[in-house]
C-alpha cells in the first residue's frame, strides 16, 4: 500500500509539473504559431495585418504563474484525495470502463481511407485552400450533420489558426463518415455500431473540446485574467468527485418547494414504491381517477417540474382526481428484484386506488419503460379476466416492440451486456452510469456542450428544471436491468405471445382490448417514433395514435400556455407510421387538451371532491406530505 501510495505521489507531482509548465508556456507557444502564420504573407493572400487572438500580456508573467500554481494546488489536492480510490479500483478491474468499447474499438481498422493516396490529396488540397483564402471569410466544409454547428463563433471563421484547426477538423469527421457508409463488410447491426462510435469518436476530438484549440477559451481565460480556468477547474474536480456531469445548478431547486411541488398526500406505501394522491383543485372531478406511472429508471417529477410546466398540475386544474407512483431508488434489499415485481406493483397500485375511491376501474399513464410494463399489466389482467379494471391506457413515448429501437440498440451485444453485468456485481447498477449511457445518445449537447461551457469557459451552471431532473438518478435492480436488455431489447420477446409470463401468468398483447391513447415524439432518439408505432400492431381493442413535435421529453412536457410545437393526427386506419404522416392534419401546440378529450369521453362522470378525493382529510390516514421519502432517497 506504501508503495502504490508513493508511485500515486510521484504521479501527481509530474502531472503537476507539466500543468504548470503547459499554463507558462501557453501564451508564447500561441504567439509563435501566429508569427508563424503571419510570415506567410501571400499564402495567407496578404493577411499580414491580421491580429492574431487574444492572449496575455508578456508583462503579466507574475499573475499567470500564480493562476497556474493556484490550478496546480487544486489538482494536487484532488488527486491526493481519488489516488488510492483509484488505484484500488484499477487493481480490482483494469479494463471495467475499456470494455464498454471492445466490440466497437475492434472494428475501427476498417475504417482505413478505401484510397490513401485520395485522402492525403483531399488532406493537402483543404490546407492549401485554407492558407489560401483563410482570411476572405467563412467556407462550407462537409461534415456529419450536427457537427459544424459548435463552429458558428465568428471566432472560427475570423482567424486563420482556428480556420485552419476547424477546416481540417471537419473534413477528417467527413472522411470517417464516408468511411463507414463505404464499409460492406459488416452486417447491419455491427455497422450501426460503428456509425455511433465513429460519431462519439468525431465529438470527442472536436478542437473546440481543448483549451488550446479554442479561441473562445483563450479570449476568455484573457479576458478574466485566468479566472475562469480556476472556476472551470473547480467545476471538472466537482464532478469528479460525484461521478457525474453537472448540467444544471445543484443548488437552484428543492423538491416540495419550487420542484415536485403539487399539494398531495401519500397515501400508500410498499418497499418498491410510494403511491402519491394529489389535492383537488375544483370542486367537481371526473369520477374515474388517473394513475400515472412514470419511469421506474427516473424520478417521477419529470411530470411534476415547476407548476408551468408540471403536467401533474395542469391535470388536476382540469378536474382530474390525480394518483402517482413514486418508484423508489434501488438499493441492496431489492437486488432480486425482477420483472414480475414491477407488474404486480402496477397491478397492486390500480387496486389500491379503486378500493379507496371506490370506483370499478381507473385510467392509466405509462412513459417510457413504465409504458413497456403497463402494456405487459393490462396482458396480465386481460389473461386474468380483469381487464375490467382498467378504462384506459395512455402510453407516453413507450415501447413493447423493440425491433426498430434505435441507438440504444447499440449497447445491447454480449460484451456490452457482460460490461452492464460486471458494474451491477453488487445487486445494484449505479444510475449514474444509466445517467452516462443516456447522455452519449446526444454526447455533443449533453456532454460536450457541457465541458466547454463549464469547465473550459468557467461559465455559471444555469437553474434548469429539466437538467435538474435529468441529473437526479436513479439505481436500479441489477438483475431486472439485464433481464430488460436481453428480453425485451435484444430478443423482442415481448410482443411473441405467451414468450413471458409475470406473476404466473403468460403475456400475450393481443389480448388487451383497453381503449389505448398512443403518443410519439418525432424527434425521439430514446423511444424512436417508429418504434412507438409498433404498439398498435399487437393491441385487440381500439386505439389512437398521435405524433407529437419534438422529443423524448420535450414531446411529452409540453404545457398549453407554453404554445409551443405541434401535434399531427390522423383518424384514418392505416398500416404504417408512414401512411399516419402522409395523411395526418397538423395542430399548433400542445396535445393535453387533446387527450383530456379523448380521456372525457371514455367517462364523462363526475363527483364532489370531497371525502377521499381530498387526501388527509378528516379520518383519512395518511403517511406524510408530497412528493414523498422515496424521491428524495440516493
């Protein structure tokens, strides 16, 4: 241990030392690349008189050594403190993380130019445009779509060393691009693969992600006389030491105040889940309650952020009686926990709140993963006899059938699955590895966007609701995640009747006949529209499926008075997403007021709000206030 302690040390010293030599040094090496360039004269078409980026002054030396001993006492520290951590964990597993990219990293060789000799050409002539015509104004470089973006800053057009950096940076991303759609070597899922690690890969080397590649970075590092690199530091070692990425700042909400703030009780409770039931708002409500299940991979506030945006709110204002279920955090007591304990726990919630009001049957929400299980619940009571119980389903963003599941397809092979088993050894996977896994789906703007921002820029994090739930993870069971991936993802076995059962009972999909309300996002990358559709291909009842615009989030969180996006119908019975598209009508805004429609005529009853429909009223036991322990638990 001594000797591991020691060779950390040692370690943290070099690293220190090159971290203070880099920030001496930055500013002249800069100057000298310029001069460089500036030489050039006619190669830069006369552009002599340029001025080269903002740098620090030569007579500034003394204060830019202090900033960089401060950075380097930071680091020091922080490693002083993660050495052995580290060190203990490499030693029980060095290649844990590596593994994650085995199947992609064993395939990048094909990704070798089909003509070396072109790519050098193509390599040379983009050099000699640029040191051509670097200072006549911007150019169009071809580039993945998406990706050019992040260079919008005058900044990059403006200046030949970072047109030069930009220019070659996006015609390498385009070489690797075309590389991949060349390859016929690979079969459609490997080259799936491959197409996202090459695009992680062309994110992660964008010059724009490196201090000394950005200009921005530079100018403003001058700018704040090196402060924002020490706040920029002191984001990266934050994160650092909780395992995750900051999106949001941690200190701009508390839930039960303004986040997850509808009045309510809960008013049930089992070790898996907190069963929340909201205050009535008007003095008549539909005598059908809703039940909402949101995912058992999130919290439930996503559908509760701040009231003008809170569906949950939004729902009672329109005479609802509203029920949520708070699914609680994982830890090492519910390790073997499966499938079958995530239906009984809807199946147990849709009675509970029959038995406390009163009523024959409620209705139901399911988003995302927790739409997947309600369709698997209302099979199981159809098989049962029961689906009596249920007056309708509402799906948001939910899959059953996971054939044209999209990019999250792409971690689901034997290595990755053996990697996802291997971090949930202990009965539990961590959710800020879920939190990590969902944030490479959009690396560029849940990630990178992220580390220039706040750690090269140094800028404050920004009081978002939705980034802020978005950081708030969630463990899960170790062995309910993998059964997930293998059953549903990998083998699609959900929509084969009587492939799975739960709780003793065979599923079979084709015989749910609860009227279904079906919404999609069509830009969803997590819950592709397409595959949304799938649904109603395997449901024996009615159903109707609605388009809505934007995403996976945004799609779903779409409040009225926000008058955003749009929302495409279509009342015909066709076979395809695509005939759904070709023949759907276009409406402005929000969908609520649409499915509140839908859900009306399916009851149109109403009753008092009163008795129980006013939770913790007079003889009316309750376990304490919204939103409730178990959202609160890590």
């Amino acid at each position: 241990m001594a000797d591991q302690q020691s060779t950390a040390m040692e370690g943290i010293e070099a690293l220190s030392g090159m971290v203070a030599q880099a920030a001496g040094q930055m500013a002249e090496v800069l100057r000298e690349t310029w001069g460089g360039l500036a030489e050039g004269g006619a190669g830069l078409a006369g552009a002599t008189d340029l001025e080269p980026p903002a740098l620090p002054a030569a007579g500034d030396a003394l204060h830019w050594a202090g900033v960089a001993a401060r950075m380097q006492t930071m680091w020091a520290e922080f490693q002083a403190e993660q050495a052995m951590q580290a060190a203990e964990a490499l030693a029980r597993d060095p290649g844990r993380m590596l593994s994650l990219f085995d199947g992609w990293i064993r395939q990048l060789p094909a990704l070798a130019p089909a003509d070396p000799a072109q790519a050098m050409a193509d390599g040379v002539a983009a050099w000699q445009n640029l040191l051509g015509q670097a200072a006549q104004g911007p150019d169009s470089a071809e580039a993945p779509a998406g990706i050019a973006r992040r260079f919008a800053a005058p900044e990059w057009q403006d200046h030949p060393l970072f047109a030069l950096l930009r220019q070659t940076y996006l015609m390498l991303a385009g070489q690797l691009t075309s590389a991949v759609e060349r390859l016929d070597t690979v079969d459609g899922e490997r080259k799936e693969q491959l197409r996202f690690a090459t695009r992680a890969l062309i994110e992660a080397l964008s010059p724009a992600n490196l201090p000394l590649t950005n200009p921005m970075v530079i100018e403003r590092a001058v700018e704040t006389r090196g402060e924002s690199l020490i706040k920029g530091l002191e984001h990266l070692l934050g994160d650092l030491r909780r395992g995750q990425l900051t999106h949001s700042d941690p200190n701009a909400f508390t839930l039960g105040e303004n986040l997850a703030a509808s009045p309510g009780k809960v008013v049930a409770e089992t070790p898996l889940y907190q069963l929340i039931q909201y205050s009535p708002a008007t003095p008549t409500v539909l005598e059908t309650p809703l039940v909402i299940f949101p995912p058992w991979i999130n919290r439930f506030y996503i559908l509760d952020l701040v009231p003008k945006k809170s569906f949950v709110k939004w729902a009672v204002d329109q005479g609802i009686t509203v029920f949520m279920v708070s699914w609680k955090s994982a830890d090492a007591s519910m390790a073997d926990l499966v499938w079958d304990d995530y239906i009984r726990a809807q199946i147990e919630a849709i009675d509970t709140v029959r038995a406390r009001l009163k009523v024959p049957a409620v209705h139901t929400i399911g988003y995302c993963v927790a739409g997947t299980t309600l369709a698997a619940t209302l099979a199981v009571l159809a098989r049962r006899g029961e689906g009596h119980k249920v007056a309708s389903a509402t799906f948001f963003t939910a899959q059953v059938d996971f054939e044209a599941a999209g990019e999250l397809k792409n971690f689901i092979d034997e290595p990755h699955l053996a990697m996802i088993s291997q971090l949930g050894a202990g009965g539990v996977v961590d959710g800020r590895v879920l939190a990590a896994t969902f944030n490479l789906l959009r690396g560029q703007d849940l990630i990178w966007n992220y580390v220039v921002n706040h750690y090269l820029l140094g800028q404050d994090y920004p009081a978002f609701d939705l980034l802020h739930w978005n950081g708030d993870v969630t463990n899960l069971p170790a062995r309910w995640h993998g059964d997930y991936l293998r059953d549903l993802y990998r083998d699609n076995r959900l929509v084969v009747p009587d492939s799975l059962s739960a709780d003793g009972t065979p599923i079979d999909l084709t015989r749910i006949e609860t009227p279904c309300y079906i919404q999609a996002g069509r830009e969803d990358h997590i819950a592709p529209a397409p595959s949304v559709w799938r649904l109603t291909r395997h449901l024996k009842g009615e159903w109707l499926f609605l388009l809505a615009g934007s995403g996976h989030i945004a799609g779903v969180v779409n409040p009225p008075a926000a008058g955003k996006y749009q929302y495409w119908t279509n009342p015909a019975r066709v076979d395809s997403l695509e005939e759904f598209v070709a023949g759907a009508q276009e409406n402005p805004g929000s969908w609520w007021p649409h499915w509140l429609a839908w859900l009306s005529a399916k009851a149109p009853a109403k009753v008092p709000a009163r008795g129980k429909r006013a939770p913790g009223g007079k003889g009316d036991p309750v376990i304490e206030d919204a939103p409730g322990r178990y959202v609160k638990q890590r």
